[in-house]
C-alpha cells in the first residue's frame, strides 16, 4: 500500500506537469519575462511560508548542515546551488516562451529528450559510464534532432536549449546530494528573486502593472502552486520510496501529455518527417531505460 502510493504521487506529478501548457497558453498575451516574474515571485512567497512553518525543524537542520560543513564543502554547495538556480530560472523563462511563441510540440519535445542529454552530460561532465544500448539511444536522439532540423533548424535549436538548461539544472544537483532539496530550491528562487527584481524591465516584466492585473495575478498563482509547489512536493515524496530509475520512466508521461495536448487540443499538424522523427526519439527512449522496461523480476 506504501509502494502504491508513492508510485501513485510520481503518476500524479508528471502528469501535472504534462498539462502545464494549458495555464501557460492562457497567458499568451503576457510577455515571457511577466509570467516568469510572477511565477518566481509567487512560489518563493509560498516555499518560504511552507519551510518557515511547515518545515522549520529541516530547516533549521539544513542551516546546521551547512554551518558544520568545511569550506571546500561550502564552497561547492554554494557554487552549485547558485549555478543551478541561475538554470532553473532560464529553464522556466525558455520553456514558457516555447510554448506560446513556437509551439507546444518544440516544448515537448525539450523533455522527450532531456532525460538522454542529461545522461550524456553525465558522462561529459561527472565521467557517469554509458551501456553500449545507451549510446546507441543518444545516437537515435541525435538522428531525429537532424530529421527535425532539417526543416525548422530554429524550432529544434530552441527546444535543444531548453531541455539543455534543464539537463544541466539535474547535473549541477547531483552535486548537492545529502541536502534537503525544497531548502536549496528555495534558496535558488531566492537568489532568482533578487536577480529579477531589478532586471524587469530588461525581462519585459512590469511589476506595477501586474500587481494591479487580477487575471495575471490569479493566472500565476495556478502556476504556482497547480503546477510547480504541488507536483514538486509529490515527486520528492515519491523519491522517498522509488528507484530513480522507475522515476526517471514515469517522467516521460510529461512530454507525452503535452504532445497529446499540441495535436488534439491545440490543433497542431505534423508532417510526415517530423512523425518519423518523433519515432525515433520513442525508439530511443525505449532503448535507453530498456534495463529498468524489462530487467527481471526478483523472487522472494
């Protein structure tokens, strides 16, 4: 029953995050820098209440962690943790302006494929060894980004820069393990916060004007907790109990929600290039995780 609920929380949070282009194309009027603004603004509010009340005894944990830490320790806590905020914050900026100024197929194809290049960076950057099927897979992926350049170089770039700021989001975290990781997120909306505030105009946000629209203030508000508070406090409980590997599976549900919401609910076509491009990013995806789709089942 434990092991059901978990797996239930990952099934939950993915596939919430699978429909997060539904919010974000109700926005389409607003600038890229305004949602973001306001989406970093609101969930820093709402993290920052949740740890000062909710959570306090962790962090309060995390302060003595990192106070009984050594300097080196710190050092790279610090440079990680203000590197991948730095990422997360152009992950959400790229991502949102995808989705409404290209389409939700280049959104969702940056996550299709961010699982492989994270893997990939994994070996450039941390020396993580690869399975000669796994190379096989990046190779796959490399493929159907060439059939998809092929006609819209642009669109293809745009989604490899997204799912690329994403994957190195991952990788820099890795270095982070042993911490609590809704405190360092905070901290990272934190330090986003105080890089955003002054630079707004140089986002295209308007502070002033968005506090005084109540659509745009209730818009990102869903962002806020529907579509990132929520499904990031289900995922971590579902890391509690999961392998990552049946995790890092479940994730592709997001990217095929939203390829589901780009052709039957949004309307948009597909040529034949593309859908065999889209293909072969499945096959490659099959092929990677094909260790966790079909290892064998242990006996008691």
């Amino acid at each position: 029953m434990k092991l059901s609920r978990h797996h239930v929380a990952a099934l939950a949070a993915f596939l919430i995050w699978g429909f997060f282009p539904l919010p974000l194309r109700m926005m389409a009027g607003y600038s890229s820098g305004q949602i973001l603004f306001f989406r970093v603004l609101l969930s820093l509010a709402l993290l920052l209440i949740i740890n000062l009340t909710a959570r306090r005894s962790t962090l309060l944990a995390t302060w003595h962690q990192w106070q009984r830490a050594t300097p080196a320790e710190r050092r790279r806590v610090g440079f990680s943790t203000v590197v991948g905020g730095a990422l997360l914050t152009s992950n959400w900026l790229l991502f949102i302006y995808v989705v409404n100024q290209v389409s939700v197929q280049a959104g969702s194809f940056a996550y299709l494929i961010c699982p492989i290049l994270t893997a990939l960076l994994g070996f450039v950057v941390l020396g993580e060894k690869l399975q000669p099927i796994q190379w096989l897979a990046i190779g796959l992926s490399a493929l159907s980004c060439a059939l998809l350049g092929a006609g819209a170089w642009q669109n293809v770039l745009m989604s490899l820069v997204v799912a690329f700021t994403y994957a190195s989001y991952l990788i820099s975290q890795r270095k982070l393990q042993g911490y609590d990781r809704l405190v360092l997120l905070t901290v990272q909306l934190l330090l986003a916060a105080l890089v955003i505030l002054p630079a707004a105009q140089l986002l295209g946000a308007d502070p002033a004007a968005g506090f005084q629209d109540g659509y745009l203030l209730l818009m990102a508000g869903v962002l806020s907790v529907g579509f990132t508070v929520i499904p990031l406090f289900l995922n971590l409980f579902a890391l509690n109990a999961l392998a990552s590997g049946t995790v890092g599976i479940l994730m592709y549900l997001n990217p095929i929600v939203s390829f589901a919401l780009a052709f039957l609910y949004y309307g948009e076509k597909a040529s034949l290039k593309q859908i065999i491009a889209y293909a072969v990013i499945l096959l490659s995806v099959v092929l990677y995780n094909s260790g966790h789709l079909f290892k064998p089942r242990r006996v008691a």
